[in-house]
C-alpha cells in the first residue's frame, strides 16, 4: 500500500472513532469521495482489503489501523 493511501486510511479510521466511538466499523469506500475520481488507488485499496486481507465489507476501524501499522513496520 502506497504511503499516502496508508496515511488516509490511518487519518479516516482515527477519525471515525473519535466521531462515533471505539466500536466503529468502516469499509474501504470510506476512504475515498462518492465521485469515483481516482480508480486506481480505489483499486488498490479495493485488492489490500479484499484480495490481500479477506475482509468483511465492515470491519472494526482498529482493526483496519493495526493492519495497516503492522504492514507499515515491515517496510
């Protein structure tokens, strides 16, 4: 996952549970505007959260975060 898109996911998520609590779950749609204005990175977020990580479509905001560090540690 590209820097910028670990960093979105990592702002919205943090946001999400500030807003609505720690039990708040997101799905990667949440990560991008209704207007579908950048495919690729909807692709790519799409495929690390799907393909990648066989999520549900509405997971846990922390455990999206802990995903996401934990693949960011590694490189």
């Amino acid at each position: 996952m590209r820097a910028s898109l670990r960093k979105k996911v990592l702002d919205v998520c943090q946001k999400k549970i500030d807003t609505k609590g720690d039990k708040v779950n997101v799905s990667f749609y949440a990560f991008f505007a209704n207007k579908n204005d950048d495919p690729e990175l909807l692709m790519e977020a799409a495929t690390w959260w799907i393909q990648t990580h066989k999520l549900d479509h509405f997971v846990s905001a922390h455990t999206v975060m802990t995903l996401v560090r934990n693949e960011s540690e590694k490189t």
